[in-house]
C-alpha cells in the first residue's frame, strides 16, 4: 500500500513529499496552487520566525520553479518541479534528474 511501517505493521509515518503535498492541497481544495505553496513555505517559516518564504530585499533567495504538466486541465493543473535554487544559485534542475517523480 506505499505506507510506512514498524515491524508488527502499526503505521510508522508518511511517504508524502513536500511535492505531492503541495499538488494534493492544490487539487484537492479550493486552494491555487500559490496559496498551496504558500501553505508549505511562509506559514511554517513565519511560526518559527525565518525569514524564508519571504520574497524580499535580503531575504534567503531559496525557491523552487514548478512548471504546469502538459495536458493537464487548467482547473486542476499537475505540477512539476523544474528547478531548486539555494541562496540564489541553482542546484538540480529537473534535466539534472533521471527519475520522473520529484
């Protein structure tokens, strides 16, 4: 069933990326897909005060370029990660990647 578990089978965690959660709560409710990412990055910085998620003069430039799959309906588009960049310099990039899922 994908899930993660302990030896006598009692569930142990999640198998969810930060990816899938994204496109989940952006397919998956009425929020867009900013709002999702949101979501996944200013809400949980601001709890603890970081200033990332922020896009502002000094801030950290970490962040993630998602591309709209084609084919997929513009009133629920499938996602992909195209590109990760950390303090402003890329890192991966998705022709970096040999596997399909992100």
């Amino acid at each position: 069933d994908g899930a993660v578990r302990l030896p006598d089978g009692t569930l142990a965690g999640s198998v969810l990326t930060m990816a899938g959660a994204v496109e989940g709560l952006s397919t998956l409710s009425s929020a867009s897909f900013g709002q999702a990412l949101g979501a996944a990055s200013q809400t949980p910085a601001g709890l603890v005060g970081a200033p990332l998620g922020k896009p502002e003069v000094g801030a950290p430039a970490d962040f993630l370029v998602y591309n709209s799959v084609a084919g997929s309906k513009p009133s629920a588009p499938h996602w992909r990660l195209e590109q990760v960049f950390i303090a402003g310099k890329p890192q991966i990039s998705r022709k970096d990647v040999s596997r399909d899922e992100q």
